[in-house]
C-alpha cells in the first residue's frame, strides 16, 4: 500500500471591524468514511466534515469573535491554523498543515469636537471658551488651536463630554459708548489625534460680550466779565462723543453747546442778559455721542463773587457785614466771623485772584494813628503783596475757601495807648475773582470794649473812690477791687496758746485706729513748727510797729492728768526762742488718755497768770514783765487771747474735783461720755470747777479747735470751738466713731439716707453725680458709687457733683464712707460739703484721704472709713467729691469708692444740746497749715469806695463795689484760709487765680501768656444772664459796700450796686437794675456828668420804648424809685392830681409816659404788685418833689 495524503485547505477570510463574528472555510480533497473528522483551528473554531462529504466542498467553521467596531485606526490581519483534528484514522496520511489569513478591515468613524457658546459683561477683562470630546485621546494629548488664538488641550486620561475651557482671551474693555458685541470662534488647527479614524472639528462657538452701562457726565463751567458784559458757557465731557456730535440744550433761555465728536469740551459765549442778577442754567437735553448714559444734572449759576463776613449773621448784623468788639489790653480780634463765607459764580472751582482789606476813614477820624491791621497764618498760595498797618492787599490764585481762611486771619487791634473806646472802627473788605470780577464791599464794625477792673492795664479801679467810664462797646466795669488782707491783726498783741494733745493715740496712723508710725504725733510737730517759725515769729519781730505785735506763748501738752502741764511758756517771743520752742515740741512723746478739762484747766491758769506778768520766764525785769490780761483772764486792750486745742481723739477722762475719774478708753458707755463731755464743756465755758459765769478759755479767749486724724468726732468737737460760732446745736452722744461703730447703751443718731447705692435709682444713680471733664463717669459695683481720675499725673482732679439734700434744724451731720483702689502715694481725695446761698454753692466744710499713707480699704466688699461733717445749720446742701491720681502711668486710675451717704440726726435721750463752733479735721499738712491759719490768722476784707461807674453805648455789665468769687471752686481751695486767692472775700485776685488752672468751663485766650484782661472781660460777661441778670459775681451779701453811682448808659445794661446807699440809673435800652444792701434810689430822666461827676438831666432820653427791671427793691432798706426827672421832661407839672395822666401802673409795672402815651418807658419791681396808682407810690417811696 503506498502512502497516498488527504490534504486539508483553509479558506483565507476577510471582514470588517464590528461585523461580530467570522468563519473560516475548509475542504478535504477526500472524503471520510469512518466517521467525522473535526478540526479544531488554533483561534479555537472547529470544522466538521462528516461521512459522505464531498469532497472540495467548503465546510465553514464555527463562528469566531472579530474585533469591534470604534473610532480608532486599528485594523488587523492573522493567521489561523489547525491546532489539532479528531477522526480520519482511515486516511493514510492526513495533512492539516494549511493556514488561513484572518483579516479584519478598518472602518471609518467620526471623533467630534463641541465648541461652547459664552456670555460676558464687558471690561471683565477675559474670557474662556469650553469644549469637549465624545472619545477620549489615547496616544497623546489633542491640542485644539482656536481662531482666536486660544488654546484647548485634551490631555489622556480625559473622561469623554467633560467640558475644557480654553485658555483665556480679552474680551473689549468697559467703556461709556454703546459697543456690545457678538462673533464666532472656530478651530483653526490641532496637534496629537492620530489614533483617530476621523477627527471632526468643525463645531464653532459663539462669544456674546455684553454692554454696561456706565454714565458720562457732563459738567457746566461758566464766567462773566464786568468788562465786556457776556457770559461764557462751557460744558466738559469725561470721554468724548464716539463716532457723532453731542449737542447740548440749556434750560433758561439758555444757547445750545456743541461738543465735536472725539473732543471733550464746547463752548458759547453770549450777552448776559442781566449783570446785576444771578443765572442758573441746566441741562435741558443732550443728544448724540454713541453713549451708554449721559448724567446730565449739572447746572451752573452765572454772579460775580460775594462776600459775607459774618454768613449766619450770629454777630447781629444782617447783610453781608459783620460786628465784633475789641478788648481792650486784650488779644487782637480777627475782622470776620468763624463763618465768614465767599461765593462765587462758579461754586467751588472758582479761584480769587486778589483781596483788599482797609480801615474806612482817616487816622484820627475814621481810627486811631495806633490802630493796626496785622496779617495771620495765611493758606499756601496767598502772599501778602502790601501792608501799611491801615490796608492789606492779598493776592494769589486760590480757592474760596483759601481766601475765606486768609480774611478770617485778619486781625486788628486798637491803640493800646489810646484805645478810644467810644470810635466805632469800620473794616472794608473786598475780593476779586480770576475773571477781574469785583465783589461787593462788605464791612466789619469793632467797637473797643473795655474791662475797667483792678490790675488790668490803664484801668483806674482800685478799692477807693473811682470814676470809671467804658465806651461804645459792650463793657465790663468794676468799681472796686476787693480781696482780704492777711493779718495777726498789725498793732494788736497776742496771749497765744496751744493745747497740744499727746495721748496714746498720736502714735496712730491718721486713717486708722491703730499704728505705730507717730502719723498724728510727727503731723502736730511738723505743722506746729512750720506755723510758730512762717508765722508767729516774724509778726513777733515786727512789735512796736504797724506790722507786728508782742506775743506771749504758750505750749501745753495734754493726756491723763497726769501727763497735763505747761510744757513752755515765753513772753514777748522773739527769734532768739526759736530753740527753745522747737526743742521743746521735738520733745513731745505720746502715751496715756485724753483729758479736756485738765488741758482746758491748765489753759485758763496760764492765761490767768499773765495778769501779773507771772508766766515770765526770762531773768530780771523788763517788758516781759508787763500784765498782759486781766484777772479773770480776759485780754487787757491792745491785746487778743488766742488758743489752739489741738486734739486726735474724743474725752476719756474728766475731772471730779481735783481727782481724775473715767476709765480712760473708747470703750465707755453713753451715761459716761455724757458727763466727760457735760463736765469738759462745763470747764470749757465757765472755769474749772464752776457751773457758772465766763472763767472757762471758751469765754475768756478765742478757741480754734482741731481735729487731727479721723479718730475724732466732728460734732463733738464742735462744743469745743467758738470760731465762726453757729450757735446752738444738739450732738448725739451716740454718735459713731471711726469705724461707724455706736456708743455702748446709746440711741444712736437717726439715720435718713441721701443715697446707699443699692440701687440705680433717684440720688443713687450714677447720673446724679455729675463728672467733670477729667472724670470718668460715675459708676455702680458692689452697691457702691465709683469714682476715678482717667488722667494719671495731670494736676488736674475729677470732680462729681453731687444732689442737692435739705438738712433742717441744728442738730444733724452728714456721713459717708470711703474706700479706694490703686491709690499710690500722693493720690488725693477730697470731699467739700456745700451749701446753697442765694443760690451760689459755698463750702462750708472740707475733708480728705491722708495723702500719705492711705489705710481706707480696698476690697470692693469692705466697709469704707466713717468720714462725717459737723452739725449743720439748716439749709440745702450737696455734697462734691475730688478725686486726683498724681501717679505716673501704669499704675491704674485711682478708683474711689463711696457708700451709705446719709443724714444723722440726733435723738433719744442721750443729746446734749450747747453752743457750737466750726473746727476744723484735718488729715494733712496743707490741711493743718489751713486750719491752724484760719484759727490765728484774720482774712480781714478790704474796705471799699464810693465809686461812679459810666456805661456808655452798648450792653454793659456793672459792679459797683467788688465781684463775688466765693463760688469759685479749685482742688485745695479753703474759703476759711486766712490768704488770697483762696480765702473768702478775694475777689479779683480769686478770679485770676482760678482761671490760671485751666478750669474745665472756660479756655484761656492764649495759654502761654496767662490770664488776661480779655479773659477776665469773658468770664465776667458770660456770667451774667442777659435775661433774668443773675450773676454768681454778685455779692449781694458784701458788707463792704460803698455809696456807688452806676449809670449804665445806652444799651440793655445790667447794674449790680451791692453793698452800700447806691444811685442805678438804666439809661436808654432794656436794663436789668440789682440795687444790693443798702437804701439805693433808681433813677430816670438823669445821667452822670463824667466830668463833674454830678448827675444832671437828659430829658425823654429814657422813655424810649424800653422795659427796665428792678430785680430786688426793698422798701425796708430805704430803697426808692425816683423819675422826677423824667416826668418833668414829660411835661408833668408836679400837681399830684395830674400825676395819673404820666403814670400807669398794672401788676408790678409803673408805665411812665407823656400824656399822649406816643413815649414811654416800663419800669417793673419784681416782688411788688400795685393795685393803684397810691399804692405804687407807697410801696416804691415812689418821688414826686
């Protein structure tokens, strides 16, 4: 048999991507017989040729996966072989060896990209486009290249329909014309893709830039020329019209302005039709241009330049003028008001190109030689181009607002020789505009107001008898200086002794009861040195003259009995004995009880003892020998019993015939306190051992009592001083100590409070403590008041204000407590109990923290230290406390704290009602410095005269005797020292001193030169009411008061005569008439002669139509009304029966006027009404003869 093959042939096949499946055809060159035979190709298909096949038949395998259809290029060719076959075993030689070539044919399919439309406001500056791909990139990135330059980039990995924006592009800027704007980008070219069948890029996207709207403003400018009589107008545009023209219409009969297309500006000139008046022209209509918005508000106002030197006319003066005064000896005055205002045609950007500035007139007629204008800081711009001292020409291009600061920086000043006060001076003021165009002439009257007062300069006034005359303006005039002067009376002789106490206590702190410092101790030694060596020892030197006198000393030191004794005495003391007195106050020690009866026991035998000289310790006889009091103790003439008790603490002993009795503490009951005090006040008044007469140092010599340190109580002290005597008054001897503790077995005093500070209520309210300016606002914590200085170190205290209290009877003080934070050494409180007079706040009483050594608690829960008043007279009260941090930074404000403000009246059955005084607590050196003055010295007034006072023209303010300062209030201030400014009665000299410390209520003129006559002409004035006329400067209660004349002149006058017999004379204009103490006569129909100084007739002059006003007549004192004068000028013939035909009266005014009523004057007395024409006349000693 020889080897024949069946051979096996595959098909090659061909079909395209995406068709699904394929198949591959096979045939056999014979058939099988034996059963099938199947193929099984290598891409795992078979092909089945089975029994009774044809041979060269095609058998198609089974179907076959062929690749998807997609976008990319990836078409593919294979081969296909037979991996292995079944069947066929009766084949000699089967041959399966052939292969078939699979191929799978590309398709071609779209890969497209989708351009975004964009929307964008102009100016936003770019823009971006998006775009997206429906296949992603596989070899590369795809990078789109747009028409617009921007790029798109595809990167691999990218997710199909994400959006890409492109690059950014400009977009057209913003702008004012009508330019939105749309266009198409489309895709100009890209890179990568390749793998692509096809990349469409024909998409395009749509840019819409969208126009806003933004305005154009067009702005009217304008002139006029007095020269050529025409207006020119211009309009300005901020972007010049686009493609078109913009053509301007104007309301008011106004041209029509055009401004060319690419330009910015168009102007017209035409005829003004009225020189004389003002044009406004606005906007009408405005077409053209390609603008998005035109803003056509503008309007503009066609006038030559005003000028107005006083625009809201607050000087009096309507127009364009202005009125001013000068002061005489005072600062220059500038010849415009604060308000001095230009305008102009063009509003704010017209310029002034010059400004004249003249006094009207001639020197010696229209002003005086002396009189000059002077020329201040002036803007950047303007330059003074002359100035004579009488005209001033500005110039320099500047702005209204330069020129009005320039003009207001004008100054003038009268003569200071010769002010001459009665000549109006008149200032003419002019501008002229850029365009030549003249202002109006407006003018700036200066009256020269003059101060007549002591220690201003040329001014007449001193305490005698002065003629003093103002002038045109509105003046001040004060006929007498007043002030004290300082003396241990010059000429009078002193038996002076101190009673010095040196109990246990005066080693306590001044604050506290305890310590060990020697506080009080060391305070009694300094402060009694310093006032033996200052005061006592140079008026000593001085005797024999008009300045000085003998004095004969005294030191008694006191405590238990034993302890009492006359420590040193020296008679007819000289400087020479100043060792022995200091070495004998150095000596003083403290230790034991307090015993007043012994100290007041030892006292009245020394002053007993110096009736026969026996208290003389110098050797031999001489002066010193000679019998200074009498036997009884009093002094003989020419010389003055003067003691000072000097204590720290209440009675603990008393003397039981010669034995002392008490148990020497603090500790002891009512029943007991009620004899030591009964028993010390007894000897006090009477003399030891006696019940009765005037043997006691409180009848025989004056008693100036003083508290050192908080340990004493005030009311009872009182019982032991006789200066400034209030007389009776009821003390509770249950009166609370230093830690407000009550006496054991007492009926304490019954408390009414004034505030307690547990609530925000009424006086506990913060807001009725009223601050001053260096203050911090008045708080609530921990149901207190709190109190701080915000300034540390600035001199200058806090001061709160506090509610008006009513206190009756005379057996009531006052008490409060005090506590404190971040007090340092030298941090100062002070309180100062007020009372109203005459509705003026005095201080009666004043205390203090001790400054040194502050022991007040300071925990916010404490209670603070008992501080208390004496007893009161009755009256209204309130109480002013002063708070100063005179730290340095850093150490926080110091805080006070205040609680349980109350009134304390005595009751129950343990009083004690006697005579009282007011002495004086003190917890400083200043303070004992003060008191030990008050009690030695003598603040004596100073007499003053009989003075004439002429107002003049213009709204005068008079005193005839001297201004009240009393109510003049300054941290130290004591109205009971002995010195000025501070004491009572300083006038003047108070006034100058207050405004020298930069009181919170008025601003020095020029700090750096210090008070002047002008602050002091200020002060005076504003305090004077021009309605009611009240001034706080009039001491209506000065006894010092001369026989004053004091006419006021013309204008609305107000004349204060005080003290003394005066003569008011209102002049013509409303006056305001205080007669004071004294039988005054106010007078009508007369004026006063300056020259003779005689009062003499001025016919109807005051029946002017105006309303006087007599604010306190008082028919007790002898006042009286006389218009004898007048009534003659009216044509009164003096017959009483026609007196009804001159005068009228209705309520409280007398109607005096002619018999036809056409002039009249009203004169109206407050207090009186008057049912008839007698009845006036009675009630006013109305004169008629």
């Amino acid at each position: 048999d020889t080897i024949n093959p069946t051979t096996v042939t595959l098909n090659n096949v061909s079909v395209d991507e995406g068709t699904g499946t394929a198949t591959i055809g096979a045939s056999l060159d014979h058939a099988p017989t034996a059963g099938p035979v199947v193929l099984t190709l290598s891409n795992g298909s078979t092909v089945t040729f089975n029994v009774g096949y044809t041979p060269g038949d095609i058998v198609q395998s089974t179907p076959f996966a062929v690749q998807g259809d997609d976008v990319y290029r990836d078409g593919e060719s294979y081969s296909v072989s037979i991996s292995s076959y079944t069947g066929g075993a009766e084949f000699e030689n089967l041959v399966t060896t052939d292969t078939a070539t699979v191929t799978v044919n590309d398709t071609i399919n779209p890969t497209t990209v989708t351009l975004n439309n964009v929307s964008v406001d102009e100016g936003t500056g770019t823009a971006t486009i998006g775009a997206s791909l429906d296949h992603a990139p596989t070899a590369g990135p795809v990078v789109l290249t747009l028409s617009n330059g921007s790029t798109v980039t595809f990167n691999v990995g990218y997710t199909p329909g994400d959006i890409v924006q492109s690059t950014p592009f400009a977009v057209q800027g913003d702008d004012v014309y009508r330019d939105g704007e749309s266009y198409s980008v489309s895709i100009s070219s890209y890179t990568g893709g390749a793998e692509f069948e096809n990349l469409v890029t024909t998409d395009t996207a749509t840019v819409t830039v969208n126009d806003t709207i933004n305005p154009t403003t067009i702005t009217l400018d304008g002139s006029t020329s007095n020269v050529t009589g025409q207006i020119t107008l211009t309009a300005q545009v901020d972007h010049a019209p686009l493609t078109t023209n913009l053509v301007i219409t104007l309301t008011n009969g106004g041209p029509t302005i055009t401004i060319l297309a690419g330009q910015t500006t168009g102007s017209v000139t035409f005829a003004n039709p009225n020189p004389a008046l003002p044009h406004t022209y606005a906007i009408n209509t405005a077409t053209g241009g390609q603008y998005e918005h035109l803003d056509t508000t503008s309007t503009i106002t066609i006038a030559g330049p005003l000028i107005d030197l006083d625009g809201n006319n607050s000087s009096g003066v309507t127009g364009t003028g202005y009125k001013t005064h000068f002061v005489d000896g005072g600062a220059p005055v500038t010849i415009g008001d604060v308000d001095t205002v230009i305008t102009d045609a063009d509003a704010a950007g017209q310029h002034i190109a010059t400004a004249t500035i003249k006094l009207q007139g001639t020197a010696g007629a229209g002003f005086e030689l002396g009189d000059v204008l002077a020329v201040g800081s002036l803007p950047a711009g303007i330059t003074v181009a002359s100035n004579d001292g009488n005209t001033i020409t500005l110039t320099g291009n500047a702005t209204l607002a330069d020129y009005q600061t320039a003009i207001k920086n004008i100054t003038f000043a009268a003569d200071a020789t010769t002010p001459n006060k009665d000549l109006i001076r008149h200032v003419e003021v002019q501008v002229t505009d850029v365009d030549g165009n003249q202002s109006n002439v407006a003018v700036a009257d200066i009256t020269v107001n003059v101060i007549q007062a002591p220690g201003t300069p040329g001014s007449p006034v001193n305490n005698g008898d002065n003629t003093v005359i103002g002038g045109n303006g509105d003046d001040v005039l004060v006929g007498d200086g007043g002030g004290v002067k300082t003396v241990l009376q010059p000429g009078t002789n002193y038996n002076m002794a101190f009673i010095l106490d040196v109990s246990g206590s005066m080693r306590f702190d001044l604050d506290q009861g305890s310590g060990n410092a020697n506080e009080r101790l060391n305070l009694l030694k300094d402060g009694l040195k310093q006032y033996i060596q200052n005061t006592v020892l140079p008026f000593a030197a001085k005797a024999g003259t008009a300045d000085g006198g003998h004095i004969n000393i005294a030191l008694i030191k006191f405590a238990g009995l034993a302890q009492t004794s006359l420590t040193i005495s020296i008679a007819d003391v000289v400087n020479g004995d100043w060792t022995a007195l200091n070495n004998t106050i150095n000596a003083l020690t403290q230790g034991g009880g307090t015993n007043y009866e012994a100290a007041f026991n030892e006292a009245e035998r020394w002053f007993k003892g110096l009736s026969t000289g026996a208290n003389d310790t110098t050797a031999g006889t001489d002066a010193t020998d000679r019998a200074s009091t009498n036997a009884d103790g009093t002094a003989i003439a020419g010389y003055k019993n003067l003691t000072f008790f000097i204590t720290d603490g209440n009675p603990t002993f008393y003397m039981n015939g010669n034995t002392e009795a008490g148990s020497g503490s603090e500790a002891q009951n009512a029943a007991a306190f009620n004899t030591i005090l009964s028993q010390s006040k007894s000897t006090f008044d009477h003399g030891y051992n006696q019940t009765s007469g005037n043997g006691g140092i409180g009848s025989i010599s004056t008693v100036a009592a003083i508290g050192l340190g908080i340990g004493v109580k005030k009311p009872w002290l009182q019982m032991f001083d006789n200066t400034d005597s209030i007389g009776n008054i009821t003390i509770d001897v249950g009166t609370q100590n230093v830690s407000g503790v009550n006496v054991t077995d007492s009926s304490a005093p019954t408390p009414n409070p004034i505030a307690n500070f547990d609530n925000a209520t009424g006086n506990n309210a913060p807001a009725a403590w009223v601050a001053s300016a260096d203050a911090t606002a008045a708080t609530l914590n921990t149901n207190k008041l709190i109190l701080a200085d915000s300034t540390q170190g600035n001199g200058v205290a806090a001061v709160y204000q506090g509610p008006s209290f009513a206190v009756t009877g005379s057996s009531t003080f006052v008490s409060f407590e005090y506590g404190r934070s971040n007090w340092v050494a030298g941090d100062a409180f002070t309180w100062k109990l007020q009372r109203q007079n005459s509705g003026v706040w005095e201080t009666v009483e004043v205390g203090s923290n001790a400054a040194s050594n502050d022991h007040a608690p300071s925990g916010t829960n404490s209670t603070g230290l008992f501080m208390q008043s004496g007893i009161l007279l009755a009256g209204t009260y309130r109480l002013q406390f002063e708070v100063e941090d005179n730290s340095g930074t850093g150490t926080g404000d110091y805080v006070v704290r205040i609680d349980n403000l109350q009134r304390n009246t005595s009751a129950g059955t343990d009083t004690i009602t006697t005579t009282g005084g007011q002495p004086d607590i003190v917890l400083t050196a200043d303070q004992f410095q003060y008191a030990l003055e008050a009690g030695g010295l003598s603040a004596t007034l100073n007499p003053v005269g009989n003075d004439k006072l002429f107002g003049g023209n213009g709204n005068d303010v008079m005193f005839g005797d001297t201004i009240n300062t009393d109510w003049l209030d300054w941290t130290g201030r004591n109205l009971d020292a002995a010195n000025q400014p501070d004491a009572a009665g300083s006038g003047m000299a108070a006034l100058k001193e207050y405004l020298s410390l930069s009181p919170s209520d008025y601003t020095l003129v020029n700090a750096s030169l210090g008070v002047q006559d002008i602050d002091l002409y200020n002060y005076i004035k504003a305090e004077s009411n021009t309605t009611t006329g009240i001034s706080r400067f009039n001491a209506t209660a000065d006894t010092r008061g001369g026989n004053d004349v004091l006419d006021g002149g013309m204008g609305n006058d107000i004349l204060y005569g005080q003290g003394g017999a005066d003569i008011l004379i209102g002049g013509a204009g409303n006056d305001i008439l205080f007669g004071g103490t004294g039988a005054d006569t106010f007078v009508w129909g007369k004026t006063l002669n300056t020259t003779t100084g005689n009062l003499v007739t001025n016919g109807t002059n005051d029946a002017d139509g105006s309303t006087d006003i007599i604010k306190d007549f008082s028919l007790a004192q002898g006042d009286k009304v006389d218009a004898k004068a007048l009534l003659d000028a009216l044509g009164w013939d003096g017959n009483m029966g026609t007196l009804s035909q001159f005068v009228t009266v209705t309520g409280s005014t007398i109607d005096i006027h002619n018999a036809a009523d056409t002039i009249s004057v009203n004169i109206v007395v407050e207090g009186q009404t008057f049912t008839a024409l007698n009845d006036m006349i009675t009630k006013t000693n109305f004169q008629t003869t």
